[in-house]
C-alpha cells in the first residue's frame, strides 16, 4: 500500500484522493496545509490515522510517506514538489505541473538524481479511452486535421469584475485560462499526434495580465489542429477529429464520455466502445500506482519515459504559447534572475 501525502485541501485534492483510495492501492497517511483545522477537515472523512502539518519541511520528514500529491495553487509546485524529492518522495503534481520549461528542466533531473518518480496529473491521458481513440485513429497521412473545444466560464472570473485577483487568474500564481483549461487539448494533441512544428495563439487577455481566453493552432507537417480554450466564457461543441473518410465526434476533450465515427461514404455511424467512471481520476491514480510499486519493470519504465517527454512537451508548447500572448509569470522573472545570477558567478 503507497502510503500518500496530500498537500493542498481543495475540491480537486478531494477528488483525487478518493480516487486514489477507490483504485486499492493508495493509503492515506498525512495532510499538509497552513492551518491544521484545515487539514483536519479535509483528512478526518477518510480515515482515523491521518496525521496533520502545518510545517512543510516536518511533514515531508516525519510523516511516514511513499508519494505526495501536490494540488497547491501553480505557483508553488515547484518548489514543494522539488522538496519532497530531495526527501526521497515521489510526486503527483495537479495539472499544470510548472511555470516554465526551466522549472520542469530541474525537476525532471531532480526525479533522476534522487531517482523518485514525477507525474504530471493530466487525467485525460490516463483514461482508458484515450488509448481507444489513439488505437482508432489512422496513421498520420490519413489525417486532415482536428477542432478541439474546451471552454467553460469560471465563477473567479466575476472577482476580477469586481477588480480582485484570485489565485487562478494571477501572473503571480502562474493563472490564466491557458494553464487551466487549454492544458487539456494540448494533452490530447501531444499525446495522439506527437509535437507540432509550428504554435500559435490568439489569446484575449484580462485586467490582471494573464489570457482569460483563446484560439491556439497547432501545425503539423499534413494538417494543423485548432483549440478553442477559454474561463471566461462558455462552450457547448464537440470535439472532432478529421479524417480523409470520415470524422471522429467527441463529446469532449478534457474527459471522453461518448466518441462516435462518421463513415462519409454510407453515411454509417459507429460508436467507440468508451467506458466511463463515476471518479475520471480513478485510472490516473492506478496508473501512477502501478508505476511506483514496479520500478524496475521495463516495459512500465519505457511508459513512464513517455509520460515525462510529453509532460515536458506540453509545458514547453504552453509556455511558447503564453510568450506569443505576452502572459509573464513571477516564476519566469524568479528564473530569470536566478539564471543571470548563476551566469555571472561563472
């Protein structure tokens, strides 16, 4: 049983715990948070034995802990997820993982020196149906590109209105809808089609600095696909992918529900057989798990080299993403510095 840590006490830690409680292999140990009611409310519910922090450095050293989940606002991933390394913890870090390719640079070689594993929290990945869909789809040639749509209003948004900043749509907490939202449909690209040769984005920023929506294309050598993310509004369309005989419906993008192919030639249509979960973070969590428990497992470690490469694609792609939108977190101004600084002591 992997005993787990979870730092950060929101809707989403919930979620994931649960998950990771549901999938048998995970067994919660101990929760972190700035005040200990906090903490204790949020663990109480799941079992009697929990302990409970309010010093970060004590409750990475003293409680007794195989992984720690990391659902904190973006910001601080970093740096929390790099402390439980260096104590020998593997990490489960909430989607978006980092600020910058800098950031995932130095953990990625963080998990390899201390030789703990990393894992990004992009839960559309790990569904059983993302592999259905990739299994469906024809080689590349055939492909003549893809619409993806995921935009949903966020209720944060109305704080901003009012003139307020909340975490999720602050450069100081590396916010904005990109980080969010669009991380999803670039998870599905990335993940079917591999890195574009081109990236695009027409982002509508907001009063704090950050994108509160946009269109980004993607350009591959045959085709390019289109994403339509957004916080501040709502979307109700389909995902599609297109294909030279026909296209692919999916209901969405950031969890698959239903996926059915239309046939141009008959006009025949033909659903996946997609299975779906009361809790989507049910297979991320096993999979993690699965990991974790078989460390030595080559065809497991071939998968989780997978995983690492397309997490850092994806951060790379965003964060060329929020350059062209001219979105600038604190966290890139913080490595900035710090790179000026280790270059002058050279």
């Amino acid at each position: 049983m992997l005993k787990l840590g979870v730092i950060g006490t929101n809707w989403i830690s919930h979620q994931f715990v649960q998950a990771a409680i549901e999938s048998g292999q995970y067994q919660l140990a101990a929760v972190y948070s700035r005040k200990e009611a906090t903490a204790r409310k949020f663990g109480e519910q799941y079992a009697e034995d929990v302990t409970y922090w309010t010093d970060l450095d004590r409750f990475l050293t003293e409680a007794e802990l195989t992984v720690v989940y990391i659902a904190s606002p973006n910001s601080l991933h970093y740096s929390q997820a790099k402390a439980a390394m260096l104590k020998g913890k593997h990490v489960i870090v909430e989607k978006p993982a980092f600020s910058n390719p800098t950031e995932m640079a130095d953990i990625i070689e963080c998990a390899n020196e201390k030789r703990v594993f990393y894992f990004e929290a992009a839960r559309n990945l790990h569904e059983k149906a993302f592999d259905t869909i990739a299994d469906f789809l024809p080689v590349k040639d055939h492909i003549l590109g893809a619409n993806f749509t995921y935009m949903k209003y966020s209720s944060r948004y109305d704080a901003v209105l009012d003139g307020a900043e909340p975490n999720i749509f602050s450069p100081h907490f590396s916010g904005g809808s990109l980080q969010d939202l669009g991380i999803y449909p670039l998870y599905a690209a990335l993940g079917w089609f591999g890195m574009p040769s081109e990236v695009h984005y027409f982002a509508r920023r907001i009063d704090t600095g950050v994108d509160g929506l946009g269109t980004i294309i993607l350009r591959y050598d045959l085709f390019d696909v289109t994403i339509q993310q957004g916080k501040i509004a709502d979307s109700f369309l389909p995902s599609e992918i297109y294909l030279d005989e026909g296209t692919l419906i999916l209901s969405g993008i950031n969890a698959f529900e239903f996926a059915e192919y239309y046939e141009r030639a008959s006009g025949a249509r033909k659903e996946l057989p997609i299975v779906t979960r009361d809790n989507p973070m049910v297979e991320e969590a096993g999979a993690f798990a699965e990991i974790m428990r078989h460390p030595s497992d080559r065809d497991r470690g071939i998968q989780y080299e997978e995983w690492v490469e397309l997490s850092r694609n994806v951060n790379q792609v965003i964060y060329r993403l929020r350059q062209q939108a001219g979105v600038v977190f604190d966290a890139d101004l913080d490595q900035t510095i710090e790179n000026e600084e280790r270059h002058g002591s050279n």
